[in-house]
C-alpha cells in the first residue's frame, strides 16, 4: 500500500512541474512578444523656424482664484487613562485641536478641565 501512496505522489509532482514548464513558457513568449514591440525614437530636428510657429499654451487652472474646499480637523483620543507628562505635552501642542476623553477613568475629569482651561474643544469618546 505504500507503493501506491509513493506512486500517486509521483505521479501529482510530475503532473505539477509539467505544468509550471508550460506556464513559463507562455510567460517567455509574452515577454519576447512586448520586447519585439518596442517604440523606436525618431530623430527630430528643431530649426528656429519650426520652434516659432508652435502655439503657446496657458495654464488652463487659475490657481489663484481656486477656493478652499475643507478644513482638516485633528483630533487626538483616549485621554483619560493616565495623568503625566505625555498627557500634558499635548496640551502643549500648538493648533486648533480636539480631545477626545474616555468617561469614567481615573483621570478623565481632571484632564479634560485642563485642555478646557488651556482652551481646547473637549468631546466624548465613547467606545
């Protein structure tokens, strides 16, 4: 029985590199076939008479006169854990930005009348 099982095992590897052979094959041609395909550079010659007759071409997007479309709002979350330095250095951080504060932990009251006092938006996050 287990000349059978050696067999069979033969049997589905021949079977496998057989067709990785074909596929690799079919892979050769395909790139034989894009390199055939190449794009030759012509060789273009420019006279002062033919740079002057091109037509200029303006920028066709005013950007001065494009509006603001949206405003990008940083909001930093999960205060309310811990009270230390790092919690306090980003009250520090310059720019309008929002606290996101966990309700219920140890330091979640204390912190957000910090960043309310330093003059911060405070909102809930809630889980």
């Amino acid at each position: 029985m287990q000349k059978d099982y050696k067999t069979l095992i033969i049997y589905v590897l021949t079977l496998f590199v057989v067709v990785l052979l074909i596929v690799l094959k079919k892979q050769q041609t395909h790139l034989t076939e894009l390199e055939n395909d190449v794009v030759t550079e012509e060789d273009i010659e420019l006279s002062p008479d033919s740079i002057a007759q091109e037509p200029v071409v303006e920028d066709p997007i005013d950007k001065k006169s494009t509006p603001m479309r949206g405003i990008i709002a940083l909001i930093i979350d999960d205060f309310g854990y811990r009270n230390d330095h790092i919690s306090n250095g980003f009250l520090e951080l310059p720019g309008k930005l929002t606290y996101a504060i966990i309700p219920g932990h140890d330091h979640s009251q204390l912190f957000s009348k910090k960043a309310y006092d330093a003059g911060y938006e405070i909102i809930v996050h809630l889980p």
